[in-house]
C-alpha cells in the first residue's frame, strides 16, 4: 500500500518520481546504446545486402561464356543450328551434315490383341495380362515373362532388366494403339539391339513374340541406332554419339542430314562490354555508399530518443534529431575499410596466372581507378576497352576469368572478395532472411535485453523501497499528529 502526502502534505509522488529519474540514468544511457547498435544492424545488413547484389551481378564476370564476343550464323537452319563458343574465330566455314545420331527403335509391327472368355478378340489394354509365358532376351540379358504379367508390366520389366546396361531401354505400352513402343536412352551405333523371344524351355516362341512385337516371327532387329557424322571444312567428325558437336570454338547441333552451309562467324563485343559497363556502374554506386558510410561524421552529443524525450517534441524535430543522431552509424568500420581495400586490389593487381606477353591488367584494356579520395572508382575509356574486345577477345576472357594456381582473373577474384565481404557483414550483423541470428551484433543486443531487464527488475525494487520509506514516514506523521491532538484536548479541552 502506498500513502502519498496525507500526513505531510508533501507531493510524494513526484518526489520519488525525481528521485527514480537519477536511479534510472544507467538504465537510460543502456537503452539508447542498444537502439544505436540496432540502427547498426541495420545499416549493416542494408549494405550487405548491396553487397550480395553486386556480388551476383559480379558472377558472370567470371565466366568464359559471358565473354563470348562472336556469334554465328546458317543459311540452312533446318539441317543444323550453330552458336559460339568463347573459343571461336572469325570466319566462313563448310558444314554439311551427313547423318543424325539416333536411337535405336523397336515397336510392334502390328496391334496386340487379347481373347476374351467368350471367345471375342479385343485390341490389348496396358492392364490385361499377357496370356503367354517365356522370355525376351536383350543381348546378354534374359527377362521372365509370366502369363499373368499386365502388358504395363512387362514393359517396366524391359526397362528395369535394362537400366544398367548398353543399351539401356525405354519401354511403354500404348492403349491408343495396342504396341509396345521401345527405344535406347543413349544414341549412336552401340545401342543397337536384337530381341529374341523364348518359351520355357528355350524354344522360339512366336506366341510370346506376337504379344510383344507381333511381326510373325520369334525375334525383332530394331532400326536406327546410328552415329552421327558431319563435314567441317571437309574434314570428317564422326561416331557422333549425341546431336551437338563442337568444332573449332563453334557448337553445331544437328538436326536432319543437309546439303553443305556456309556458317559465318564474326566478332561481336557488344555483349562483353554492356556486361563489363553495367558492372562498373554497379559497382561505383556501391563503392560511393561504402566511402560515405566510412566517412560520414558522428555526432555524440546527438543520443536515440527516449519515449518519454518525444513526447516533448515535435514530429519535425523528432525527425531532425534523429538525422543527427544517425550520422556516422559505421563511420571508420574495419570490415568496411577492409572491403574497399579488398575490392581495390582485387580489380587492379597484375593476373600473375596469364603467360608473360598477353593482356594480365585492367589498365591495358581502358579500366582505372581513380584518386584514393573517391575509394577506388573505376573509369572506364570505352574506345579502348572494346578495341580490346574486338581484337583480343581471348585475352580479355582470360583476364577475367583465369583460374591458376599462379593467380586467379579479375572476375574471379571480385566475386570471391565480394563472397568474403558478404560472409564478413554477416557474421557482424546477421541477416534478415536468416531465422538464427548468432552475428556479433545479435548477441550484443541479446545481452543489453537481459541487462535492460535486470536494471527494470532493480528499478522496481528501489521505487518499492522509496514508497516504502515515504509510506512509513507518513504514518509516523500521522501518529504523532494524532498524539498531538490527543494531548491538546487532554490538557485544554476538559479545563
């Protein structure tokens, strides 16, 4: 129970009020600290964010196939299609495709049927049993046919006996037409295949045959399984095994035997320098932030609100305030600086990993950094950079993309500095997308929450001893003025 001023008169509540006010400085100073480090977390998590997006636009930076600078055209593309490769040359060359790599076929020659109870012939349903027992021989491989096996079934049986051999099988039977339909996996002369049908006892059986593939007799050759074969200049590149080649830097990918094409190949930059363009401004908006961020100034004096701090504002001045304090929420961060200074070297070190004499900088290809002040912006001299594409087109891939123990390219080496930047910022902030947050950051406020919580329970206490106190003082007062009352009246009330 608490007694506030009855018998003093004093206003005890804003007395203990007051006093509380001193008691919970710490407890103030530690809230804003913990509302400061949030607003880190945050700003740390937005850049490593921006981070993460530079870092998947830096991706194909790295990879050959982003600098392919050709392109390839057909006169005949109902034979055969072509692309580049970022190994091609400009050129016209000869192509002529003289056969298509197939797979090997085998169908029923005509539709099964089944004889009902009453004698009646019925086309055959996947579901219907076979009717006939034996086995089919694939190569060296034998399959047991049971006369109650659905027409399904023994399809999936054909398939599973053949999984893990050559040729490895494809097997359906078809309702609309009553077949088996059967085809190899694989293409090319080896997938070739015979069935022989069997009883029991390892006679023909053109029952069971005329249940499978029903050409009137015990066994069945299948058609195609042939490799493929084109001309490339009038040299000859056979035993195809699929429909796609590639033959001096350009991908031919077959599609029906043909008369012989002119293929043109010629240079084409474009691709490779919007890649490298689209990077840089990427990467200079980035790079812009991260220097204001290291740069931008502190103001100490400037402390988070508290709730009861706003309510004696204005929304305008909250605002203001707030700006103010901020400020420099990562000025001066290590993880930060390092990033910079990573990212710096990464795009403008020698590639130690390309042979002496060909292109191992960015500055021979018209990329630079500039001043020290602007964090390591790049420039770009456009006319330079795409006379470099043009006419070396592979040095320039190799510039970016080399991977050697000697010294890996600059595409791959950003996008690994980028990887650790990311995985750095993480590990001090967290991330929103991530459930679990064990980041230094996370466990900093996870600290100042228990610490805020015991500092509350401690207020508690003190405020329950000061109303205590003023509690105690106030009956005290009351019983000495009741005393004194009493005494008044003895002494002068009864004369």
């Amino acid at each position: 129970m608490r007694v506030g001023g009855l018998a003093s008169g004093m206003d005890t509540e804003s007395i203990v009020k007051d006093m509380m006010k001193v008691q919970k400085l710490p407890l103030d100073k530690l809230m804003q600290q913990k509302v400061f480090t949030e607003w880190q977390q945050e700003a740390f998590r937005d850049t490593n964010l921006s981070m993460s997006n530079l870092r998947t636009s830096a991706s194909n930076m790295r990879l050959q196939s982003s600098f392919n600078s050709y392109s390839a055209t057909s006169s005949n593309p109902t034979s055969f299609t072509v692309a580049t490769t970022p190994t091609a040359m400009s050129g016209s060359y000869k192509v002529e495709v003289v056969n298509v790599a197939s797979a090997g076929k085998l169908n029923s020659t005509l539709g099964v049927s089944t004889t009902a109870a009453d004698g009646k012939v019925n086309p055959a349903k996947s579901t219907d049993q076979i009717g006939v027992a034996g086995k089919i021989k694939v190569g060296t491989i034998e399959i047991e046919v049971a006369s109650t096996d659905t027409f399904e079934g023994v399809a999936k049986k054909l398939q599973d006996a053949t999984a893990a051999s050559v040729p490895a099988l494809r097997a359906s039977f078809d309702n609309t037409t009553s077949r088996f339909f059967i085809a190899t996996k694989g293409m090319g002369s080896e997938q070739a295949f015979t069935m022989e049908f069997t009883d029991a006892n390892g006679a023909a059986s053109t029952a069971l045959a005329d249940k499978i593939i029903n050409n009137g007799t015990a066994t069945a050759t299948a058609d195609g399984a042939t490799d493929g074969l084109i001309k490339f200049d009038g040299i000859e590149i056979k035993n195809l095994k699929t429909n796609q080649t590639v033959v001096n830097g350009i991908t031919v990918n077959l599609l029906q035997k043909g008369a012989e094409t002119i293929v043109n190949v010629q240079s084409n930059p474009e691709k490779p320098l919007a890649m490298i363009k689209d990077f840089v401004d990427k990467y200079n908006a980035s790079i812009e932030t991260l220097q204001k961020q290291i740069i931008e100034k502190r103001y100490p004096d400037f402390q988070p609100l508290s709730d009861e701090q706003k309510k004696d504002l204005t929304e305008k001045e909250i605002e203001l305030w707030e700006e103010k304090a901020r400020s420099g929420l990562l000025r001066n961060d290590p993880v930060l600086k390092s990033a910079m200074q990573d990212l710096r070297r990464a795009f403008m070190d020698k590639v130690s990993g390309i042979a002496d004499g060909n292109i191992n900088h960015l500055s021979q290809i018209g990329i630079n950094t500039g001043s020290y002040t602007e964090g390591g912006k790049l420039f770009i001299d456009e006319k330079k950079l795409s006379e470099a594409l043009a006419n070396k087109p592979d040095e320039v891939m190799a510039l970016f993309t080399t991977r050697d123990a000697a010294g890996n390219g600059v595409g791959v080496r950003v996008y690994d500095t980028l990887n650790a930047v990311v995985k750095n910022l993480s590990a001090k902030a967290g991330s929103a997308s991530v459930s679990i947050d064990n980041s230094t950051l996370a466990k900093n406020i996870k600290q100042m929450d228990e610490e805020i919580s015991r500092w509350q329970d401690r207020l508690t206490r003190v405020e329950d001893r000061y109303w205590k106190q003023f509690t105690a003082m106030e009956k005290a007062l009351s019983q000495m003025n009741s005393q004194s009352t009493w005494m008044q009246q003895s002494l002068f009330g009864g004369a």
